[in-house]
C-alpha cells in the first residue's frame, strides 16, 4: 500500500474526508468556526490564514470554491441567507469538508452543495444554524455524515420531519479515444467486477480481450461491428477495468523511461513485475528483477524487440517478452518508438494518402490490412517517402 506523501496534487488519487466543519460570519467577530467533527482538526491559525476564501464575497455566494493551502484542501459552498432577523439583515455560513491537499475532491462537490442547501432550508425555517442551541444538533450531523461516507460513501440524515440522503459518485476522466490498432488488456480491478454487470454486447466482447488482439481483430473474432467494439473498451476504460496498449510487433523499437528506476525501489512494483512477466509463476521459479532490469536497460532506439530477444534470450530465463513489454508499457517504464511516414511528393497516390506524418504504421496496417513488413518494404522502396521515429 502506497504510503501518503507519495501521492501530490493531480495525481488523481481520492482521499478521505478528513474534517467536516461549519464557519459562520459574525456581526463583531468576523468569520470563525462555530462547529467542526473532529473537534480542533483545523486550527485557527490555519483558518485565518484562509478564511476570507470561505467567507468570500458576495459575487463567490452560491458556488463551489476549492481552497488548496498549507497542506489542506478545503471544499466549500458558500451561502448567503437575507432576512430582518439577523444583525446586518443577512447570515453567512459554510459547509466545509476537509481532505488531504494531494486528494481528488471532485466527487464531493454534489455532496457539500446539496448539504449547504439542505441546511440552508433548515436554517430559514428553524433558525437551525445560527441558534447556540442547535449547535449540538449540527455537530451530531456533521460526525454522522463524515464517518457514513468515509465508511460506506452514502448516508441519510433525518432532522425533524426532514430527511436528506447523500451519496459519493465517483467521476472518473474522459477515456481516450479507441483506434483499430490499439490494445486493451485487463487489470487488476476487473476480477472485482461479476461479468453478468456488463451489457450484452461487452459479454461477447470481453473474451477476445487478451492484451495482445488489437481492437480491428477483436471486431473480427467477435463478429461485433467495429465501433461497438470502440464503444464497449471505451467504457471499459472510462471505469478503469482495461488499459489500452500499442500493438505489439516484433518489429517494434522501444525505449526505456525515468520511471524504470522504481523497479529497484519498490518492493511492491518489483514483485508484481516478477510475477507478472514469468512463463511459469512458480515462487521458486520467479525470474531475477536483474535480469529484467537488464533487459529493459537493453531497450534503445535502433534495436528492435527481435533483436533483443535473440540478444538476451528472455524465455529461457523464464521471461515472456509480450508480457514484459505490456508490463513496461502500463506502469510508463519504457515507451514504443513509432514510426511516422511522410510523403513529399505533391500528388500522392494510393498507400501515399496515409503518409501524412499523423499516421504511424499501425495504424496504416490497420486502415489497409496490410502487415507490417509489407509497409516497411513498401517505404524502404518508395523514394518519395520519409519516416520519422517519435
């Protein structure tokens, strides 16, 4: 389990809620916390050091604001309630959840609006808020609402004749958009999922799923048309049950990445790589992280995975070579070299058409159903034609 501070802001990873506190602004002493579970988790010293974010002005009321400082990140909504009854004829609060400074808190946001209105209607019809007496009632709400959905991302509130339920939705990003050559191949997080959950259309797919048919192929072998194909990995990624890889050629040239000395680092990543490239995962008969390390070292521009294999011999060191590219490829140890053909003739013909410098040759392999020999031969022929290798 990856420890805290090697997660930073943006690395997407979603964190706890840590405190949930309640801020108000006062006629005479400004804006200060009224009520927070846990109690004291943010100091006053940190609170005044932001507090003109979580009692902003009036033009910020009624939005979401996200405040990431001195090693917070504090997700607020704003509210301004106008009434004769109160001081200066109008009351402020926030509702307030707190989370590490490096967590993804996007998923939070539906939950603190809808909260902040929720107490917004009890306070116009009850004083709910800004009465000291209920202040003991708020505190039970925001200990019930952080430990139910730290606990089981959902809960339910009922206050009076009043009930309101909450549940955390995750968002995950946009998905990448799906090319006929690419590769999907599982993850981890699919053994969690029962396969009667998919549609009907993703069951027929999912067994030709293999890490090693590309997309065009797995159409064909399905006899599921193209972009339903597209559609179905689409979601399969959008969910993060399925990783998308470039096609793996023998031909193919890649490079080793930074990230490749993690292998020598963690313990964790090394094991899993073990595991993960062998022929045969007997523990007894695990491959060396050396002679992995050394052949991803031997990954350079110029030499082919051919070529590697006939130099380092993986499989007879209990390496499978497909198995230790993809496992390169999804943990951004090494990366694939492609190549990109450019036609510098003015009129371009037939196979000349894809030879913009935005089509690599699998993709052309795929548009032409051709393999990849046959273009590379064609290329090595054709005088109007250059490649670039990105």
């Amino acid at each position: 389990m990856a420890s805290a501070n090697q997660f930073y802001e943006g690395c997407g990873q979603e964190g706890p809620i840590r405190c949930i506190f309640l801020s108000e602004f006062h006629d005479t002493a400004g804006s200060k916390i009224t009520c927070q579970f846990p109690e004291g988790y943010v100091s006053k010293e940190v609170f005044d050091a932001v507090n003109v974010y979580i009692i902003p002005k009036p033009q910020l009321q009624g939005c979401v604001l996200t405040v990431n400082a001195l090693g917070y990140k504090i997700v607020g909504y704003p509210v301004r309630i106008e009434h004769q009854r109160y001081t200066r004829n109008a009351f402020y609060f926030n509702l307030c959840f707190v989370c590490n400074s490096w967590a993804r808190t996007v998923q939070y946001e539906p939950i603190v609006r809808k909260l902040s209105e929720y107490f917004k209607m009890m306070e116009a019809e009850s004083t709910f808020l800004s009465r000291d007496e209920g202040k003991a009632n708020v505190f039970k709400v925001l200990n019930k609402v952080l430990t139910d959905l730290n606990a089981n991302k959902a809960t339910t509130i009922v206050e009076g004749e009043t009930t309101i339920h909450l549940k955390i939705i995750s968002y995950f990003s946009d998905p990448p958009i799906i090319y006929d050559h690419l590769v999907p191949m599982f993850n981890d997080k699919f053994k969690d999922i029962p396969r009667d959950t998919w549609d009907l259309t993703t069951q027929q797919v999912l067994p030709y799923i293999n890490g090693i048919n590309h997309i065009t192929r797995i159409a064909a072998d399905s006899d599921v048309e193209i972009g339903l194909v597209k559609a179905c990995i689409q979601n399969l990624v959008y969910y993060q049950v399925v990783e998308v890889l470039p096609l793996l050629k023998y031909s193919n040239v890649y490079m080793c990445t930074r990230n490749l000395q993690k292998l020598s680092t963690d313990k964790e990543l090394t094991q899993a790589c073990r595991k993960f490239v062998a022929l045969d995962s007997s523990p007894t008969l695990l491959p060396s992280i050396l002679k992995i390390m050394q052949i991803y070292s031997y990954m350079t521009h110029g030499i082919t995975l051919k070529a590697l294999c006939a130099r380092t011999a993986p499989r007879e060191n209990n390496i499978d070579e497909r198995k230790l590219v993809s496992f390169g490829i999804l943990h951004h140890l090494i990366r694939c070299i492609n190549k990109y053909p450019v036609c510098i003739s003015e009129s371009p013909i037939n196979r000349q058409r894809f030879y913009t410098g935005i089509h690599h040759i699998d993709e052309i392999c795929c548009k032409t159903g051709l393999f990849p020999a046959k273009i590379q031969d064609d290329l090595d022929k054709d005088p109007c034609v250059v490649t670039i290798c990105k």
